[in-house]
C-alpha cells in the first residue's frame, strides 16, 4: 500500500461537515483486499460494471471498481445516502455531478494505486493526480501541450527537476480544465501556469474566452512520495481540508 504523507492529510472526524469556505480532498490507496473490492462492486450501477468488466487487467479493474466505489462511500456520507443510491449526470464534456444534489461539487482522479477526490459545496472543482515518471519524454511531450513560453522554462531547468516540474503544470493544467467542466476542448497550451518545483501553484495567463483566470485558484497537493497532485476551485477565500481515508 502507499503511504499518504503525514504533512496535512489526517483521520477524518465522525461528525464530518462540509462548509460554505471549505473544500475537502480525500486519499486513498486503491490496493485493497479482494474482499472489499467485491462489496464496492455491489455498490456500482449496472452500466459502471460494464465499465469495470471492459479493463483488460484485473489490477486496472480492481482499481476503477474501488475508486468509483469510494466516490460512491465518501458522497455518501457528506449526503448521509446509501452509496448504490447515488445517481450521477454528466455534461456534453463527461463531466459527472448528482442528479439530486448538483450543489455539492466534486472531482476525482487515480494514478497507479492512488486516487484523490475533492468535494465542496457550490464551487466548481476539478483535481488531478499524477505519479512521476522520471523516464518521461517531457520536452518532447511539452511541445505539444504546454504554450512556448512554459516550453522555455521546462528547458531552462536542469535535468534532475524536468519530471517534477512537467507533472507539476501537466496536474495543474488539468486540474483547471477539469474544473471548467469541458475537457480537451480548451487546449492546454492557450493558459500559463507556474510550475517550477517548489513555486506557489497559479494560473498565470489565460488567452481565451472562456473563463477568466483570477476567478479560480489553484493549489499544489503532496499525497505521497513521487506523486503530484492538484486542485483548481473556483473562487478564492476557501480553506482546504484533507483527509486520508482508511477501510475500518
């Protein structure tokens, strides 16, 4: 199992409340007794196990079973709801919300055994979780998702930083695109983001017309070792919150 550091992800309390000014972000590792995935299974719609049916390897579809099982388990308890109950819609884009509670936003996303989802109360949200591949063709993989300006500062740095620093804006960016609810269809290169290692995390241009960037903020998150995350939330003035989630 991974070990999710101890920085500022802690135990949630049993009279969990989400406030107006918070926005909560969840860990969890999704390498879990066969057991516990079976009983997630029981908790997906019919159509989400035709989906977890069509992964090729069993690890790949332990892991989308228990992520979609544990989005279901944590919005479950925020709306004091039986997970199977739970029922989502998605916009033209796939973005998911709740059929009967669109006010209580969230996001998620998994990455080799890890998985990350925020949750907030009428905010938009997107998150992004990435491992670090240090045999990453990043300068290559630049040129075509990062503006010339961030290209620049990519070949600026030295080797030893490259990876983290091109998952810092890769998590970043869509973590932003997320958030905005319509995917791909904004191109990644038509925003600016920091992203050198150890710098605050900020959008810091958009050249578009879809959304203005100082209406949503961005915040770097460590889960772990060797892994990068983000979270863009519409607005500013909220406090993050973050909690490890543990079976039992």
């Amino acid at each position: 199992m991974q070990r999710i550091a101890d920085n500022y992800w802690q135990l949630p309390p049993a009279d969990l409340k989400l406030a107006q000014d918070e926005v909560h972000v969840w860990c969890a590792d999704l390498d879990q007794d066969p057991t516990l995935v079976e009983q997630f299974h029981e908790t997906l719609t019919s159509d989400e196990q035709e989906r977890a049916a069509k992964f090729y390897f069993p690890k790949d579809r332990q892991h989308f079973i228990m992520a979609r099982g544990l989005l279901r388990l944590i919005l479950g308890r925020y709306l004091d709801q039986a997970p199977a109950h739970l029922r989502f819609v998605y916009n033209a884009y796939g973005k998911p919300s709740l059929e009967a509670s669109p006010s209580l936003h969230f996001n998620l996303s998994h990455s080799k055994g890890l998985a990350l989802l925020g949750v907030s109360s009428d905010r938009e949200l997107g998150i992004d979780l990435e491992y670090i591949r240090t045999d990453f063709p990043v300068d290559q993989v630049a040129k075509s998702v990062f503006s010339v300006s961030e290209q620049n500062i990519l070949r600026s740095l030295p080797d030893a930083l490259k990876p983290e620093a091109f998952f810092n804006a890769w998590t970043r960016k869509e973590a932003y695109i997320k958030g905005l609810g319509q995917g791909l269809s904004i191109p990644l290169d038509q925003f600016d983001v920091a992203f050198v290692p150890s710098e605050p995390a900020t959008l810091r241009e958009v050249r578009g017309t879809w959304e203005n960037a100082h209406n949503w903020t961005l915040q770097h998150l460590t889960p772990v070792p060797n892994y990068v995350a983000a979270i863009a939330v519409a607005g500013s003035g909220w406090q993050l919150k973050a909690w490890r989630w543990l079976n039992g």
